[in-house]
C-alpha cells in the first residue's frame, strides 16, 4: 500500500511544520488558514482545492499532485466535507505525510479504524481533531467535574439551521448527520468532561421528505447511574442555544454557547470562569503540532461512535417535510 | 465501582472452569449448555433465569443472588437479548468474574467500550463471542484467501423471517437490529476472513409499521479497492441462503450454509474443503477457555461497528408493512 519512492515520515524537529491545505472552502477560509498563517508553528506550502486557492499560495487540484510536487509539505490538513475524506487521507499517509482531519474524523467508524491502522504502519501521525473541545470553558469545566460525582447531565443545542446551513441539502442525505452535525459537537464536549456514559433510547425525528432527523432526543447512562439527557433541535428561531448542564453533589456547573463560559451555581472553590477568546482552531493546531513533534496520533471516535449508536438504537418518527 | 469485598479476580489454573449460564432461552438450551455440559475444560455450577433453569442445577432469578452465594461460578457466560446485557455483564465483572458474551456483545458500541475498559481495569477476562467465526470452513477459507489478491466479493444473506423468528415482535424493534440480526453473522465472517474493509452505501427497506430493515443493500471498498456487495434479505422462501463468494487472482472460494463448507473454483492448491460437524459453539467455548487460562480479553468490535455503520450511512426506504 504504502509507495516505497515516497518520502520518509516527517522527522521530529523543532522548525515550522510545512503544511498543505486541502479543501478552501468556508471553514478552512474562516478557521484553518488565519491560524495556521499566523502561527509560528506552521508554514504553509500549498493548498489543493477544486473552487479556488489562497491568494500567494500554489494551487493544485489533486492532492497527488500537490504531495508528489511539493516536497516541504510535512503534514496536511482536511478540510473538506466528510464523504470521501478517506481517499484523500489515504493518499497523504501513503505518501509518508503527517495527518490533521477535520470533524467528523469519516463518514463511518470502519474507515475512521482503516485511517488508523493504516498511519499507524506508515508511522505518520493522525489527529481526529474536535474542535469544540478547545472551547476555552472545556477543560476547566473537565477539572471541575472530575473532583465529583455527577448526579444529572442535560444538554440543550438548540439552533436554526436555515441560518447556519441555508439550502446546504446535503445535511439532510445519507451521511450528512442531519441535527447531529451540531450536535456531534455537543457529543464531542461531553465524552469530554464527563465519565463514560452509553445511549439507552433515543427518538429521531426525520421530516417526510428527508434522511436524516432534523431533532433529536436521545438518554444516556453514565457510569455509576446518572442520567445524561440530550436535546437536538434544528427548528430553533431566535436565540441559539448550545449548553452543558452538569448537576453534581457539590454544585452545578453550565457550559453556554458550545464551551464558550461556563457558570457555576454553588461551587465550593472555583468561581465562574468568564467568557474566554474564540480560540478553538488556535488549540486544535497547538495540540497538532505537539502530535506531530512527538510523533503520536490521536484518534479518538467516541463522539462519532455515540452518533452511530444513536442511529443503530435510535426510534425514528416521521415528521412534516421541510423545505429552505 | 467494584465491590471490595468480591472474591479476585479468576487465577489461571488447568481445573475445569467453574461457570454460571445466565439467560435460559432456545439459544442456551440447544447450544451453550449441552456445550458446557460435555467438555472437560467446564464445570457448570447454577443459572439465573426468570422463566426455568436447568435440570440438576441451582436456578438464581437474580445474577447479583447467584454471584453472591456461588463462589465457585468463576466465570458467567451470557445468553440473554442485547438489552439489559450490560447490567448483568457490570455485576459480572465487578464480582471479579470472567464473562463470555453471545452476539452481538451489547446493543450499542459505546456500552461495549465501557466494558471492555471495566473488565480490563478490574483484571477479569472479557469474550465477545461471534459463532459463525467458528463455523469449520472460516478459518481455512481465511488462511485461502491471505495468501491471494482479493478482486471482488459478493455476500448473500436470505432467509425466511417467519421461519427462524416467528412473531419475535423484538427483531423490528429499534434495538433489534432488522434483517442485521442475521446480517451480523454474514459481517463477522466477512471482518475474519477478508482485508480491511468500509461502508459506502447502503439502502435500508424498512416496512411502513416497523422500525428496522427487512432488507438492505450494502457496498463496501476492501482496503486495495475491491468491491464487496452484500444482500440481506429476510423474505426468502424456500431455499435459504447465506453464501459469501470472494473472487481473487488466483481462484474463486464460495463459503456456503453460513460458513459450514466452502467450495473453491480454479484451485492452484487448495481442494474444495469438506463439509465440517457443527461446531461453532464447541470452538467457542474452547477459544474462551483459552482465554481464560492466559488471562487475555478478546472484544473484536468489527461486526457490530459494521452494521452502526450501515445505520448511520444508509439511505431509508420505506416498503410494504410487515405482519406475521
């Protein structure tokens, strides 16, 4: 599989990473490029897309040509939509080149273990990143729950797709996760902070003339009985809600708009941590950069695999159609 | 979690294992105990059932009674449904028992993990049981197919509904998984025998009154490229079928009867292998006390992330309701 005339894995070294972009569309225009442009840990090299490039930067169609072409490129980063990520991942492994991957890491779990298995004997690293994890109130939130014992957990995500994804039909096909691409984030937070908890039930709601649930109501159990509730709401006009409640036995922590703040009802020492930066993909390439020096991967599923669970075991209920 | 006050877990040892049957359904009646009770590597001390044991042996209503006043029950094999498998398995293992699971392990793949991560942690052995992997012909059918080029591979899974789970209401159920409970067997022989594969498409026919397929078509790409199409059909009449045809570079092997003998075209070696006894479970329990004695878990997830796949992916078509 892998090509012996490809270049050896990238060396540990203390330089910027040489870095190509694949896939300039939305997120990589508002996130991934001004991060990894002004940060000293990168440089970029190249970029592969097939709608435009980033102006100064070599432009390539295919990511064969842009690995065969450009030798400075060390690692990649996918920014492209899930479907079909997988080739384009397994090209850059093949070609001895270090892996960052958008969220969700695949369409599916098995390719997500072939990508895995397959960086693993290459010796590349690959890092399923999450984004919502380096919200700034995330890991506070982690520390403060793990010195005690959750008694409830509800979570709330709650926002108006026609406003974030207007006439993007794809959300609602096979494979686009419909309100789980939201709320996938959610489910990245909270196998985040949490203990390990696993689905019991949950309903779907799928609109007459679509695939995928437009809402969603799903129970978990967490380790040790308590319950976890989470409500996915694609319908929700007006104010926006992406929250994290956690009721402990000493006081209640809530993370609001997706980990941005976190208030803390009750506490016994922390206070409430105030809104930080919007410094999610700042934190994401941090950490990448850190995989990369030493030569580890980080590929952890379980947001996509509670997904999957949900729809294995989730009921689903046909609702009125939808149309943008 | 795990009580203090339970017995350590099982050391190795070359007596019969003492083991407790939990679950006393068709399943344990015509495989598991007429196993256990024939080999020489088990000693079958109680059950726990809520409707009749069986003869000659102690019968607990509940696991937690059985494991509580059982001590030489070392290890607890399960045969209930996938729901309500994982309280009994969490009352297991926190005994400091070794488990043996029937298939699927659980009802979603997050509870499976907690498992997995709590039987490691409590030093107990953890078997996820798949039977058609010891159908006779698999394991020569695997070591066929290594030594080749796989080209393409066609899984056929058809059988009569009505016959082999009459007005088992459950099966359409969310959690019963469809025609997939069948499907899940084609899936373990096919994760066994062939190189990585992953989902590309499937379609799901699923009856107007039921919540799970009755029928699905699915496409996967072998790591290397080939194609593998699988049918699921749970409305044949008639002859039943459960056939996976692997054509290579050299030769073309057909395993029929769901793994019991296996036919092989254009041969450079290999004859066409024998119809074998019946032995799926005899290899089980022999596998597992294998385990046992080495002290090793083996919880191979793949056929269970393989269907998640296909519920997560696959296109929903509704078809004509379904009644007994």
């Amino acid at each position: 599989m892998a090509d012996p005339a490809a270049p050896p894995p990238a060396a540990a070294s203390s330089g910027p990473i040489g870095i190509g972009v694949v896939g300039i569309g939305k997120i990589a225009k508002d996130q991934h490029l001004p991060v990894i442009t002004s940060s000293p840990d990168y440089r970029l090299f190249a970029t592969t897309s097939k709608s435009g490039g980033y102006p100064g930067f070599p432009c390539y169609t295919d990511i064969g040509d842009m690995l065969a072409k450009e030798p400075d490129v060390r690692a990649v980063s996918l920014c492209t939509p899930p479907q079909g990520r997988y080739e384009l991942a397994v090209a850059a492994i093949d070609a001895g080149r270090d892996v960052f991957l958008e969220k969700p890491p695949g369409a599916t779990l098995s390719e997500v273990e072939a990508l895995r298995v397959r960086a693993e004997a290459r010796g590349v690293v690959l890092f399923a990143s999450w984004h919502s994890r380096c919200a700034p109130a995330v890991q506070p939130a982690r520390a403060w729950i793990a010195e005690r014992t959750v008694r409830r957990v509800q979570i709330d995500w709650r926002e108006d797709v026609r406003h974030w994804h207007p006439n993007q039909d794809w959300v609602f096909q096979p494979g686009g996760m419909g309100v789980f691409d939201p709320g996938i984030n959610a489910l990245s937070i909270a196998t985040r902070i949490l203990p390990p908890f696993h689905l019991t039930s949950a309903e779907l709601r799928v609109p007459a003339n679509r695939q995928t649930p437009i809402q969603a109501d799903l129970a978990f159990v967490l380790d040790g009985g308590a319950e976890v509730v989470m409500a996915l709401d694609w319908l929700q006009t007006g104010p926006q809600t992406w929250d994290v409640r956690v009721e402990t036995d000493r006081g209640v922590l809530t993370l609001h708009e997706g980990g941005q703040r976190a208030e803390v009802q009750g506490s016994d020492g922390l206070g409430p941590l105030k809104r930080g930066p919007h410094v999610e993909y700042e934190g994401l390439y941090a950490r990448f950069a850190e995989l990369v020096r030493r030569r580890i991967s980080d590929v952890d599923v379980s947001p996509l695999r509670q997904l999957a669970d949900a729809f294995t075991l989730g009921r689903r209920t046909i609702v009125d159609p939808f149309d943008w």
